[in-house]
C-alpha cells in the first residue's frame, strides 16, 4: 500500500524527466489503453493502466488500486491524485515488452515495463482537408 | 417484451443497412450508421477503462442507452396493448367533456368505459402528451389525435432506433466528453453523465448531413486555415473562381498549395486550370488564410479522422438564430467556441499570438460522440424530436 500511494503521488512528478533525445514532441499516445508493469528499486511491483482519456489505474498484486489522472507535460509524464503530483522522465517512445529504468521528481527509481505499446500516429488528416 | 425489442433493433438495422450513405462519407461496415477511426476504436472502446472494469461493477451499457431502454420499456408498458381503433377528427375536448368520441378516447386510453372527460382521463392524457413528446396539459388537441392515430409502435420504433444507436456507443463515454445531437443542433460538454454547458451548433445541410461519428478530441488550431476539401472545390469554389477571377480570391482569401498541412508551399493561382478542377480532371489543394471571414474562424478542434469533421468557429454567427440550424457542409460549427475551448482547455485558454495554423494539444483526448437522437428521455418526458435527416422515413412495419 505504501508503494500504491507513493507510486499514486509520484507518478505525476516523475515521467517528466526524461529529456527528450528525438525533435518530435512525444504526447505518451502509445500508452493509451496499455498497462506498464512498474517495478521498483525494493523490489515492489505495481501495475499502471494508463487510461486513452487520461485516467490512470495504479493496483499491486494483493489488488488493492488506485486512480490518478496522468498527462505528458513537455519531456514528463505525469500522475496526479488530489493534489498530489509525480513526473516521471519520458524522453524516448515506449516499446512493448523493453524495460526502461526512469527516475521521479520524488526522487524515486523504477524500471517500467510496457505490456504493449499502440502503433504511432499521425496526428493529423491533412489532405482530407475540412468540410467547413 | 425483450424479444419484441430485441425485433426492433434487428428491424432497423437491416433498414439502415438498405440506405445509401452519400459517397463522401461512406463509412464502417454499411450496417452501421457509426463512424469511428480505425485508430480511435480500440481506445474509445476498451482503453477508457482497465481491463475487467466491467466485472467490476462498471456497466457495460452506456448511460444514455440505460435511459433510451428504460424509456422504451415504460413506453411499452404503458401504451402498447390498448385497443389501437382509428379515431374520428373533431374539435379539441378538454376535462368536463362528454359524448360518444369521450368514450371511444377513454377505450383507446385504456380507462374504464364511460362517457365523461373526468379527473382519471385527465391524468392519463397528461401521460400520455408527457410520453408523445407532446407539450404539457389535459386537452385533447389535434395533435395528440394525430399520435393517437399513429399508434404505438411508430413511436416504440423510434425510440428503439435510438436505443440502438446509443447501444452501438462505448458502454462508458468517458468521465468528460462532448455530445453533439444532429436533431437538435446541439452541443453538451458532460462531466461525470452530468451537462456542464451547452450551446447552439449549425449542423450539415440535409444534402450533405454530418455523419454520425465517435472520436477523440486531441487538439485545436488556433489561426487556422481552412483546408477545403478537393470534392467541395470541385463542385463549389473552381467555379465561383472562374467567375470571380482574383477578385474572388483576393476578397476571401483563398490561395493554392500543393499540400495541405505543414509543409504545403503556395502556388501561383494562375498555374491552375479552373475548368479542368470544375471538371474534377485536376486536384486543387485550396485553402483559405487566417483572418476576417476564414470559414473556420479563430479556431478549430481536431479529432483527426477521414471525413473532414471537425468543430470549428465561424463568421456565420447570426445562423445561430435559427430554429432549425443544418447550414454546413458536414462539419460542426459552434456558437461559443471560445467556451468550448476553455473547458476542453481546463479553464485555461493556451496563449497564442498571431501566427497561423497554432496547434495546441489537449492535455488528455476527450471523446466526441456525434450522435442523431430524435427521441430522448427528458425525466417523466420523452422528446420527440424532428426527424431533420429524415432517417426515421421509411421503416419497415413492425409485425406487433
């Protein structure tokens, strides 16, 4: 439970530390509708869904879970539950099964795990134009 | 009863499935009216919530479907197995009446026989305008006489037709979203199933009707352009150049690109031959600048899909006026875009300067359902809308 909350008030703080290394801005698109597997540096182990509109749903393996909002803030991504807030460095698109170790605003270490990742996007139909 | 509404749905299905969806915006499966991108499904659908949500106590049922179902089954309950005799035309009777067409109405209202318009036929013709989407009141005018006549089941199609099309929504819409309802021109930004704000929309002309969509709000553009679609240039703005000549285009704005989108680069309107793009022989990329009079005014809303749908402002304010609001070539314009904006925005409109085409992402995407409901429960009521489209026309009868 102690590691759900910290991961709750953390997670808003920590995904925005990762600088970015590529010139396109990430928006976290290929988390929406996945769930991250979150392991950290004691060994705790939760698990993220990260909702497509912007709830998250933070629960460990004795099923206790909890819900935060989550959002990408420049090279962050993060969680905030009340008033508490978590960013996560986010510098590099997520990819299915590849860990990547990040580091939180609350200074807190966690290797996170994407079960699956959605394809990139494009963020706009150009040439369909618009009906007006 | 769940069968005979279970005949309903599969009713109207294979109707819709035998109407032609203009080319343009053909779209999904051909049986359902819903479009959705390929891309937005899945998130929309199943990635709103987490896995087993639904064993968890989240319904799978959508809470405007829940209503429409309740709504129809009252409706069912109250109204389907009375005596369905074809009544006479007459002047408008009101409680204290009496006489031979009394009784026949107290039969066909399912009371007790009598010839008296007493406290009880009353109390059931307030029900029974409360539920026709009749206005309020114990008078039996022609218009409850024409629903009468009607009968039923021309009723309890309706509201099934829209019980399907709020069935084939996601079970949850979202903790924030907006509705757009085609039949009345209307915009609702809901939070947590309970409208915060709504506003006046103008809507697609029935010629060129806005599809019935679901998507995901993902960002505006503040500035915009308006990138006209090559079909409309085609068959409405080639020929106004040919007439107008630079004029034309210089009073509105208009300029050719080879592209639409951030790296389009403009090209000499002289280069183009008009009559061939008339002819629809040559593609034109026609776009408008930002400014006074831009078909999509200060801002626009993006939930990217093939259609060319979006919500957007416009310098047409004064259609907001109108009753009935279906002026536009399919896409969604809004009466308070600016409103709009600050609450997809959280309160906090995005500072943008002068420059064009600024795209401001949404901190998270907010659904958008662009829906077609021409009956909906309003509490004890349920609203009987026109049928704008005139996508109720048609339907086959219902073997009862």
């Amino acid at each position: 439970m102690r590691h759900l909350t910290l991961l709750v008030a953390a997670s808003a703080a920590t995904l925005a530390l990762a600088a970015p290394a590529q010139a396109q801005a990430l928006s976290g698109e290929e988390l929406r509708g996945q769930t991250v597997d979150i392991t950290f540096a004691d060994g705790t182990r939760n698990s993220v869904f990260f909702g497509s509109t912007g709830m998250a749903t933070v629960s460990n393996n004795t099923g206790q879970s909890a819900n935060a909002n989550w959002f990408v803030q420049g090279d962050q991504l993060c969680m905030r539950a009340g008033s508490a807030n978590e960013c996560w460095n986010y510098s590099n698109r997520f990819a299915a099964g590849q860990a990547v170790r990040l580091t939180s605003t609350c200074d807190q270490n966690a290797v996170w795990t994407p079960r699956n990742v959605n394809a990139p996007r494009q963020m706009v139909a150009p040439q369909a134009g618009e009906r007006g | 009863m769940k069968l005979f509404r279970q005949f309903l749905i599969a009713t109207w299905i294979a109707a819709f499935a035998m109407m032609a969806p203009s080319p343009a915006l053909a779209a999904g499966d051909g049986v359902s009216s819903l479009y959705v991108e390929e891309g937005d499904s899945p998130l929309l659908y199943e990635g709103q919530m987490p896995p087993g949500a639904a064993e968890a106590g989240t319904p799978v049922q959508n809470h405007l479907a829940q209503q429409m179902s309740a709504a129809l089954d009252r409706y069912l309950t109250e109204w389907s197995n009375l005596p369905e005799v074809n009544l006479p035309a007459g002047s408008t009777l009101r409680p204290g009446a009496s006489g031979s067409r009394v009784e026949a109405l107290r039969m066909r209202l399912g009371l007790a026989a009598g010839t008296g318009f007493d406290q009880d036929m009353a109390e059931r013709v307030r029900l029974f305008r409360q539920m026709h989407g009749l206005s309020d009141g114990t008078s039996i005018d022609r218009g409850m006489m024409a629903a009468l006549n009607r009968g039923h089941a021309h009723y309890a199609q309706i509201l099934a037709r829209n019980l399907a099309h709020a069935e084939e929504l996601p079970g949850f819409l979202g903790h924030r979203y907006v509705m757009v309802d085609l039949a009345t021109q209307q915009l609702q930004m809901v939070e947590n199933d309970q409208v915060v704000d709504t506003m006046r929309v103008v809507a697609g002309k029935p010629e060129t009707p806005t599809p019935i969509m679901a998507g995901l709000l993902r960002h505006a553009v503040f500035n915009p352009y308006w990138n006209v679609p090559p079909d409309l240039t085609q068959a409405t703005y080639a020929r106004r150049i040919i007439n107008g000549g630079n004029a034309y285009l210089s009073r509105t704005g208009f300029q050719v690109v080879d592209q639409f989108g951030p790296d389009a680069s403009v090209i000499p309107t002289g280069d183009v031959d008009w009559r061939a793009a008339a002819r629809g022989e040559t593609q034109v990329f026609l776009r408008q600048r930002p400014g006074a009079g831009n078909g999509m005014g200060d801002m626009k809303f993006m939930f990217p899909n093939a259609l060319g749908i979006y919500l957007h402002d416009t310098p047409s304010t004064h259609l907001f006026a109108e009753n009935t609001r279906l002026f536009s070539a399919g896409c969604v314009r809004l009466e308070r875009p600016e409103d709009l904006g600050l609450w997809l925005y959280n309160g906090m409109m995005p500072e943008v300067g002068s420059a064009p085409e600024q795209i401001v992402p949404l901190q998270f995407p907010v659904p958008i359902y662009i829906g077609y409901f021409t009956a909906m429960p309003e509490g004890d009521r349920i609203a009987f809308r026109e049928d704008v489209y005139s996508r109720d026309v048609g339907l086959p009868e219902l073997a009862l």
